[in-house]
C-alpha cells in the first residue's frame, strides 16, 4: 500500500475494566477488536483512550490522523470540551469522522448533527438484521444483501438526526422496530458516517463483515488531496474589473 489511511481508534474504555461481561468479550479493549478488523486497511492505527492525557487526542494526534472512530458510552459527559471542538475543527478541515453504536450521544456527533441524536434502546439481546438499502455506495462494497447479527441491542426510530446525506443501511430488529444504521454525512471538508451496531456485551467487532463495513467507511472517509477552501476577504480578482456593465 503506498498511501496508507492514518486511522486513529478512540475508545471510552470504561466498560472493559468495570464489567466482566465485557472483558471477557474483549479483553484487550474493544478498541484491539476493531484494530483488528483493519488490519488488511492500513497498519497506521493509534489508540486513544479517555484516560489518556487529552484523551489520547492531542493537536499532534489529530493533525497525523485521516480517519477517526469514535466508540463512547458511559461517560461522554467527561470529555473535554476543548477536545471536542478540537476534533470540530480537524473534522471540517477533512478528516474522517466514523462515529459507532452509543457515540450517537457523544459530544462530537451532537455538535457536528445539531439535533439531540435521540433513539429508542432495549436490551433484549434480539436478532438484528442490517440491509443494505444503498448497493452501489462504497461503504457496501462486498457486503450482501443484508448482515445478520444474532444477538444486538435494539435501536429504533425516530433517530433525531438530519436528513443523511446518503443512507446506506437500515436495520431492522426481532421485536420490529426498525432503524437507520449507515448515515452519511459531509460537514465542511470532512465526511461522517454513523455506524449503528456493537453494543459492548455481544461480539460484534468480531464479525467479518461489521469488519467490512468499517473498513469500506475509513476508505470513504478519508481526506481528498487538495488545498483547504480560501474564506473571506477576496481582494485580488481573477480578471481585470472594467465596471462597464451598469
Ligand atoms: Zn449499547
């Protein structure tokens, strides 16, 4: 690979040393399931965690980063304003933003969204199927018709986002609530996709094709190779400005 994706991985890393349900599913973190995943991607992958020094997101981090995940739950609350409109900023620059399952509360997808990001939840360990509603998008490449996860927690609709700029995927759940799982958005020069599975007590990292998707995502959403926009004050035009066309 000769330009390999930047790919920084930011996990909560809370329920893996608090629940044992959890660490047993991923004992080293659900961050090295997902690592994992990517390996046929990009080997240019950074863990950051909340407990880390500017959790993990340093100006350093984020300025060496094309694609960053995001997977919170339990305590979005402790992230740091100053780091999310760190991440903000690095977002409408053009980096990628893949924001998993309960980081549709996270700070930085309600701020990027502007809309509470509210759902319905259970947990009920019911059958989730994902479609594909969209086969010709790149985040579905090699993905069938539909991916089936025997155990999920349920998320349903209203989802209170903006209209996606393009849906890819929608699910449906055993106790019939349906939802919109693969949303794609572009904020500035960034793009942003909302992955909906991997609820922390089920396997779902492990799965080849939740893998695929992601990894369809990072390539999605990483940066286009051009200059950053030109803003403001624009004094020095193109053409000469005769002004005869009153
Ligand atoms: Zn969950």
């Amino acid at each position: 690979m000769s330009q390999e994706i930047k790919i920084t991985i930011w996990n909560e890393y809370r329920h893996e040393k608090t629940n044992d349900q959890v660490s047993s599913i991923y004992p080293q973190g659900m961050h090295s399931a997902i690592a994992e995943g990517l390996h046929g991607t990009s080997d240019k992958i950074t863990i950051a965690t909340l407990d880390d020094p500017e959790h993990g997101l340093s100006e350093a981090v984020l300025e060496q980063t094309d694609v960053l995940i995001w997977w919170g739950h339990m305590a979005h609350d402790e992230v740091n304003n100053e780091i999310v409109d760190r991440v903000y900023q690095r977002v409408l620059k053009g980096m990628g933003l893949i924001v998993l399952h309960s980081g549709h509360f996270s700070k930085i997808f309600k701020k990027l969204m502007g809309t509470s990001c509210d759902l319905k939840w259970r947990e009920a360990g019911e059958k989730e199927r994902i479609w594909v509603v969209n086969p010709g998008h790149p985040i579905a490449d090699g993905i069938g018709e539909y991916i089936e996860l025997p155990q999920e927690e349920m998320y349903g609709e209203h989802f209170d986002i903006p209209q996606p700029d393009e849906l890819v995927m929608v699910s449906w759940f055993e106790g019939g609530e349906v939802f919109r799982s693969g949303c794609c958005y572009t904020r500035g020069s960034g793009k942003i996709f909302y992955f909906r599975p991997g609820h922390e007590t089920y396997p779902t990292y492990y799965n080849p094709q939740i893998r695929k998707v992601i990894s369809n995502a990072v390539k999605w959403a990483a940066p286009v190779k051009r200059d950053y926009p030109r803003y403001g004050h624009a004094e020095q035009p193109l053409e000469i400005i005769k002004g005869d066309n009153k």
